[in-house]
C-alpha cells in the first residue's frame, strides 16, 4: 500500500474537507482498519483544532506530548479508533473515541475515566494447555480461562494493565452502541436478536432507542453495558 492517502479516497467520515491539498495523512498499519481509525495529526489538527497545521502537531506528538490508552505515542501517523482513550496532559484534557451520524468522533471525559475501556470480541479461539484467546476489536489479543466469552460480547479492560474488569454479554436488555450502517451514533437497549435462517443471511437485532425501534445488523453494534438484575 502507498506512504499517501488522496482525498477523494479518504474514508468516508474524516473530519477533512475533500478540497484541499492532493494527498492527506494516512494511518500507519496498527490495531485498527484504516477506514475504522484516525491519525494522530488529524485528530490533533483537524478534530480537537489544537493546532493549526500538520507540522505544529507532528511537534507536540513526537514530544510524546499524547497518550493513547495510557501509552505515549510519538507516531504522527499512528492510528486511533473506537473506544481508544487519547490524553493530552499538558492541557489536562482527555477523550474517548466514540461514534456518531458522520463517523468517528471523540468526546470529552473525566480522568477517572480514562483507566477503563470496553472493546468488543470480535473471535475466540482455544489455545494449547485449554486456554481461550480472545481478540478484540482494537487489536488486543487476551488469554483467559474463562469459558464465557462469545464473539459478539465485550470486555471492559483496565489501562495501561489490560486487565479484563466486567463481561458484557451480548442478550436481551445489553445497551449498545450502533457503530455502523445508517443508523450510526445511536444508542439504546437491546430488545431482540434474530438469527439467520439462511447462510446468505446476517444476524440482526432489533434496539429501543428512546422509545423508537430500530432494526440493524449485529455486527453493527458493539455491547457498551450490562443490563443490572438482582433481587429488589
């Protein structure tokens, strides 16, 4: 693949006028698809509008002057997607890369926050000994001998650790968070899942978004929490 990215190939969703100079940054190969993911500069320039141009962001990241899921990384091209955690703390500021009706975008969070994240199990394989290894979506592979773990569900991990915080399964009553197709941003609580009944068929669920319906595919979504039972 080639060191440029042209504009008029840009992902759909970045942040970045489609006039302009030829080429844009282009994410470096890494934990996220590039259509999926960010680079440093861009979200320094062109998201937060820390900067004013390429060169002033290159500076400040290459000063490791940005944290990502607590780790400083000097890469202006390094790519960053869902659910990553982005510091800055010169400026004591710190942000979670979510999504809404135009694509990746970041929101501001609390320092507490910025020790815990939720990534989704995209596959689960058995390893030699027995163990699981379970792949997320940000490119984490984890070892467990938790047996639970389906493709579909998430984990909360702690940062920098890694460590695996909460099971969120994928069921009835789960909220979600739709992070593809025409329905992107939206959130709300599972209300039903439909398996396909045929192999050309895709599994979908059925969401409550405030009171509305709202039907996509379940790889579409990504478990954001755990419906709470327990005894009144």
């Amino acid at each position: 693949m080639g060191r440029h990215l042209k504009r008029y190939l840009m992902p759909e969703g970045w942040p970045v006028k489609k006039k302009g100079n030829i080429f844009v940054v282009k994410p470096r190969a890494g934990p996220h698809k590039i259509e999926n993911s960010l680079p440093l500069t861009i979200i320094l320039r062109d998201v937060l509008k820390l900067v004013k141009t390429s060169k002033e962001a290159n500076r400040v990241i290459k000063a490791g002057g940005i944290l990502v899921d607590k780790k400083p990384r000097k890469d202006p091209k390094y790519p960053v997607g869902l659910m990553d955690v982005v510091e800055i703390p010169v400026n004591k500021k710190q942000y979670r890369v979510t999504v809404d009706k135009n694509g990746l975008s970041l929101v501001e969070i609390s320092e507490k926050e910025t020790t815990e994240k939720v990534c989704r199990i995209n596959n689960k394989k058995t390893i030699k000994g027995g163990q699981s290894q379970i792949n997320l979506h940000d490119g984490r592979n984890i070892l467990t001998e938790n047996k639970e773990y389906k493709p579909g569900d998430s984990v909360k991990i702690t940062l920098p650790e890694q460590a695996v915080q909460e099971h969120l399964k994928l069921s009835v009553g789960s909220h979600v968070l739709i992070i593809d197709g025409k329905n992107r941003g939206l959130e709300g609580k599972l209300v039903s899942m439909d398996k396909r009944k045929l192999m050309t068929d895709k599994n979908t669920v059925t969401i409550d978004i405030k009171g509305k319906k709202v039907e996509t595919l379940q790889d579409y979504i990504i478990v954001t929490g755990q419906e709470k039972t327990g005894k009144k």
